[in-house]
C-alpha cells in the first residue's frame, strides 16, 4: 500500500513538474515569440534576506528572433553559452553586444530593453533569476 501511494505520489510530481517547466513567469509574455524558447531548469531556496529562491533558466533564441520592449521585473544574471546576443536598454539607449563566454546582469527592474540574436546560430545563456520573498 505504501509503495504504491509512492508511485502514485511521484508520478504526481512529475506531472506538476513537467507543466511547470512550460508555463510562462511574470516577465515573459504569455505567448513568446517564435523562435524563443524558456525552459525552467531549476529551483533553490536560499537563506538570503528578502530572496525566496534562486532559479535557473535555459533561454534559447533562434537566429533573427527578437524580444522588443520586454520589462525586467527580476533580478537577473545571465550566462552565455553559444551564439550572439545583443541588448538594448531603451531607458540610456546603450547596447551590449554578449558573445559565448559573456556574463552580466540585466539592467534594474522596470528597465525596458530589446533582446536579439542577430546571429546565424542559435543563442543560448542561462539566466539566473533571484525570486523576492513575498511581501517583501
């Protein structure tokens, strides 16, 4: 009998798991863009005032896909891996080239920016992204 609430325990998990990992977060429109493609790869608690959890996201960016006017709503630290990605802060204007091997952290929330692969392979960065404690 234990084994099998186990099972079924499980399986449960998975399910909510596996719909989680494709549901769009606050900040990324519910419908993405073709050619865009986030995946949730992670969650970890932490034990740092006013930050819930720390979670890890694979995004990936065709070549010639592009995220116009998208509003930072976390704190984000990101980590390219493959391709090129091109950043434009439209509060200052200024534009980043990140090439694989780049980090940074994404400009404060509320900023606006337009983020493209310019491009002929896939972009690829990990996105270490600081959830807020609630109420905080």
């Amino acid at each position: 009998m234990l084994k099998s609430r186990t099972r079924a325990a499980s399986a449960m998990t998975s399910m909510l798991v596996a719909a989680f990992l494709f549901l769009p977060m606050p900040g990324w429109a519910a419908e993405l863009p073709e050619g865009i493609d986030v995946k949730v790869i992670a969650d970890w608690p932490v034990d740092t005032p006013g930050v819930e959890k720390i979670q890890l996201r694979r995004v990936e960016f065709q070549p010639g896909a592009s995220l116009e006017n998208f509003e930072v709503t976390y704190d984000e630290f990101c980590n390219a891996t493959q391709g090129e990605w091109v950043v434009t802060n439209l509060s200052d204007g200024t534009t980043a080239l990140r090439t694989a091997g780049s980090r940074w952290r994404m400009p404060p929330k509320g900023t606006k920016v337009n983020i493209a692969n310019p491009g002929n392979v896939a972009a690829v960065q990990f996105v270490y992204r600081l959830i807020e404690t609630k109420g905080m």
